[in-house]
C-alpha cells in the first residue's frame, strides 16, 4: 500500500486573445467541474471522463490517497498571476501538511502560460518536487496539446499523453498513467530522460489522429513502449501559446538514458519524415456555405461545417458572426449553429417567451477586429435552462451548466444561443434546444477538430472553415515574442526570425 499525492491543474493558454483567465473563472461550474478540494476532488472526478478519474479506477482502493486541488479552466487568455498563485499554493500547500507521501500524480494539461511564467506546468512541479524531495517519484498525465518544455521532463519520473484527437482517452490517459506510477513504486525512480522538439508547428486542424499522418505516429509511440521504457509520448503542441519550447514534442522516460534517448530518436525522426502529409484545405465562408449546400441537395445526413477558428476549446470567444453571416447571406435551409455564447442575447429571449420576435445584435462582442454583431429581427424558437448531461464520446457523462439558453431563428438558420462559452463537442447542447443534429442539412460548428468525435459519424461530408476568430489558423500571423527562433510556423512552412 502506498500513499499516494493526487491533483490536477488545467489550462490551455492562448496567449493572442485580450481576455484573462482569472480565479472565479476556475472556481465556476461551467462545462467542467469547478475548483475542488480535499475529498471533494474524489468526489466530483470519481467515475467522469477526466484522467484522474482513470487513474484512481486503475489504482484501485488498496492505496491511501492525499487529494490536493483539482482545477480546470479550459482554454482562453493569459491566466493570472493572482489565479496561478492561489491555486498552485494551495495545491502544494495542502501536499506540504500531507507530507510524507510515497508518490504523486498529477493530471495536468500542459499549455499553460500565466503573466509571470511562460512555463507554468514547469514550475508548478519545480515547486511539487521542492515540497516532496527528491525520493518521491511524481507521474503527470497531459492533454494531446501539451507544449512540454525540459523543466516538465525533469521534475518528473513518467509523463503521457492523451493519444487521440479529438480526445476520447482522457480516462484511459489516467489508467496508462497509474500503471507508469506503479512501476516506479515498485522499481524506483527512472535515470533516463529524453525530450526532442520538432522543428516545425502544427495547426490543430492538421493535427487530428483519425487522420494520417498523426494516426500511425501515435501508434509507433505505443509500440515503443514497453520493458525498461515507461512511456513514450508524442504530444502534438498548442501553437498559439508564445513560449519558447512551444511545439510538438516527443518525450521519453526509461530506466537507462540509451533507452530513452533510442526510443525518442526513433519517434523523432518518424514525426520529422512525416512533416509533408501534415496539411489540410481550409475554406473562405461563402465558398463553404455553397458548398455544403449542393452536397446538402440530395444527402440523407448533414453536412458539418467547422467554424474552426472560433473554437472555444482553443481560446475563441464563442460569438463570432462569420459564418453566421454566410449562411444567412446564402439562403442555407434546415442550417443549425452552435454553440453561440452571448450572455445578454440570451436573457433578451427570455425575457421576451418562446415564439416572440426581438431584435438582437448578436456576438460580434469579443473580436477580433472586423468581427462584427450580426443584428437582425430572431424568432424565439425554444427556450433552456443550459442544465444538462452531455452523451457524446469525447466529453460525455458530465454534468454542465452553460446558463440560459435560447435557440433563435433567422431565415433558414437556427443559432444554439448559450450564456457560457462550451465548444461545440457534444450533441446534447442541440438537444437540449429540441434541435435534432442528424435531422439538419447543415451544421455549423463552433470547434476545430473535436466535433469529430459525436458528428462525424453522423455527417455526410466535413468542411473546415476560415472565418474570423480567436483562435487564428495561420501561426505566421502570431505576434511571437518568445518562440525559440528556427522553428518553422507550420509543416514546410518559414522559419520564425524572431520577434519583430
Ligand atoms: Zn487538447
């Protein structure tokens, strides 16, 4: 029996949006549990789609167990000082008094940069390995979009990944990282480490592992694994957080450094090979609307059209009109949008009842700049709470509160209108707006690549769309002040020169 350190502390940052991510953001129960504490991180992620979950199942109850703090707060801007210093001291505050503990886990995402620290998973396990020394082997799980820098290899004796994207692992995750954590307990902490930074980025939308060439990737990774090497890890980057090490990464722990540095090598130079097949057409909206709409003409299942640089998953504000716009403008029937967060939209439908008219500008709030509300006269086709459960494979089986809710009509176009940012991954939003998605002939969806996971297999075709947003496609056009300098912006693309 060993007692064991659990935690978790998440974000994903988007260093090129205005909005800070601040304490209340993480304290809120949104489409994620909020801030939890003590038992209750056992409590609320017992049983849920989150890795710590599958790493409590996998270890079992033949441990003893110090839960810290369990926070996640998605993607979005810059997370502030105030907010990463009441977490992380609170998080190896209460590992202190539970001290001494035999090993730690911590399920983290890996992206996140706060206004004091670029590296901010870094030193949050600078700071976990200063409080338990150097005998107490701690293990981190990290999400499929982890920029992992050297600080992150060497605080820790094993680190994996989600393998897939759209992230449907996340649990099994947590299982492969209790396994890791056993083998060190019963074996010791591991001598070889080995990190490769790829030399190139990769836009999200190229990076999903139901296509090549990050499927066989993954697979190779797995296939490495095994004997004296705990984990090898591909893990394929978050390209709009302005770090140095920002970027994909193969990392590797195993009990000799040969070992680890034979597997990275290996990993390494498949990903660098690869670097050609990385690429995926992207459409201006108004091509895309005609487009989805001859398809539309004689399919039996809906055409998806992915709003994917205002994807909230990646720091997009959720309320852009583009492609709203383009819709409308084209005369798309039978066309759902979701999910479109604006607060005051929302409470405007309620306040008026289901079926009434109003005049709404709606979104076009957060930027970015040419973004503008889309004004027009809705009819208030239903109205939610935004209490819900979600069903699909990738976040499935959690409870959410996105707030009031209203579904508004304008033309052929109904918008899933949410009073809280959600990433359009899950059918049951739709539903709970008694819109049926599979009954559409369009569906606009607010997400770059995790849609996939419940839509795609209901689509008759996808399309990837470039309408303006937050979470802007091209890395060439980031304003990069850290970014280590030789790094290509994207497969085959130029070099970074530096900041301007
Ligand atoms: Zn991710």
């Amino acid at each position: 029996m060993a007692r064991i350190a659990v935690g978790g502390f998440h974000h994903e940052t988007n260093c090129f949006v205005p909005a800070r991510t601040d304490f209340e953001y993480f304290a809120a129960h949104r489409d994620r549990p909020p801030l939890v504490r003590g038992p209750d991180v056992i409590k609320w992620l017992s049983n849920t789609s989150f890795a710590l979950s599958g790493f409590l199942a996998q270890m079992g109850s033949a441990h003893d167990y110090v839960p810290l703090v369990w926070a996640s707060g998605g993607a979005g801007g810059y997370v502030t000082r105030d907010a990463f210093e009441r977490i992380t001291g609170e998080l190896v505050g209460t590992l202190s008094r539970g001290m001494p503990v035999d090993a730690a886990y911590l399920d983290l995402h890996g992206a996140m940069v706060t206004e004091d620290f670029e590296d901010a998973e870094g030193e949050l396990l600078r700071r976990v390995r200063a409080a338990v020394g150097e005998r107490v082997p701690i293990v981190i799980s990290l999400d499929y979009h982890a920029n992992v820098t050297p600080e992150m290899v060497r605080y820790t004796d094993g680190l994996v990944g989600y393998q897939t994207y759209p992230h449907v692992d996340r649990k099994e995750t947590g299982q492969r990282a209790a396994k890791v954590l056993a083998a060190v307990i019963s074996r010791g902490r591991p001598g070889g480490r080995a990190l490769h930074k790829t030399s190139f980025l990769i836009p999200l939308n190229a990076q999903c592992t139901m296509m090549e060439p990050s499927k066989t990737i993954i697979e190779k990774a797995a296939r490495l694994e095994g004997g004296d090497v705990l984990n090898v890890s591909y893990l394929a980057g978050f390209p709009p957080s302005d770090l140095y090490h920002c970027g994909p990464s193969v990392v590797v722990h195993a009990y000799t450094q040969a070992q680890a540095d034979a597997a990275a090598d290996a990993l390494a130079r498949e990903v660098a090979l690869r670097e050609p097949e990385f690429a995926q057409p992207l459409l201006e909206p108004d091509d895309a609307v005609r487009e989805a709409m001859r398809i539309a003409a004689d399919a039996r299942r809906p055409v998806v059209l992915a709003d994917t640089q205002d994807n909230p998953g990646a720091g997009g504000s959720g309320d852009t009109t583009g492609l709203l716009e383009a819709l409308v403008r084209n005369g798309a029937q039978q066309a759902a949008l979701g999910i479109f967060c604006d607060a005051e939209a929302a409470a405007a439908a309620h306040r008026a009842g289901e079926n009434a008219e109003v005049s709404i500008a709606l979104g076009g709030k957060s930027g970015p700049e040419g973004v503008m509300p889309y004004a027009a006269k809705f009819r208030v086709a239903r109205l939610g709470d935004g209490r819900m459960r979600t069903t699909g494979p990738s976040v499935g089986g959690r409870d959410i509160d996105l707030g009031p809710m209203a579904l508004l009509r304008v033309g052929g176009v109904s918008v899933v209108v949410s009073s809280k940012r959600m990433q359009a991954h899950d059918q049951a939003p739709f539903r709970h707006l008694g819109v049926e998605p599979k009954e559409q002939k369009i569906l606009a969806l607010k997400s770059t690549v995790h849609f996939r996971a419940d839509f795609q297999p209901i689509a008759q075709e996808v399309l990837v769309v470039l309408a303006p947003g937050g979470y802007v496609a091209d890395a060439t056009k980031y304003p990069f002040k850290r970014l280590r300098p030789g790094v290509r912006l994207y497969p085959l693309g130029p070099e970074f020169a530096g900041p301007r």
